[in-house]
C-alpha cells in the first residue's frame, strides 16, 4: 500500500492543520486590518466633527 492510496497518512493531517492554521492567520490580518482602518476613520470623523463644534474665540492678549 502506497501513500497516495491511503490519502497521505500523517503528512495529509499535518497538510491539512498547516492549512487551517494559515487560513486563520490571513482572517485574523484582515480582521486587524479592518479593525484599524476603522478606528482611523472613526478618529477622522470625530477630529472633524469636534473642530466643527468649537467655537473660535480670540485668545485674551497679555
């Protein structure tokens, strides 16, 4: 009996986690990408909305 006859054996199992595991490796960087991306955008909308809300008074001279 071959290997490629009984689906690869041990090497097939060790295949398949080294697949599952970067798989989850490449969902976890896009999920941190997304994340971060969010967060900026978030910061950028309250930078803007927060400058939008003040009020400009002139500072008092000395």
């Amino acid at each position: 009996m071959s290997r490629e006859s009984d689906g690869g054996g041990v090497f097939g199992v060790i295949e398949a986690l080294l697949a599952i595991i970067g798989a989850l490796t490449v969902m976890g960087v896009v999920a941190v990408a997304a994340s971060v991306l969010a967060w900026e955008m978030e910061l950028r909308k309250s930078e803007q909305d927060g400058s939008l809300a003040e009020p400009t008074t002139p500072q008092p001279s000395a």
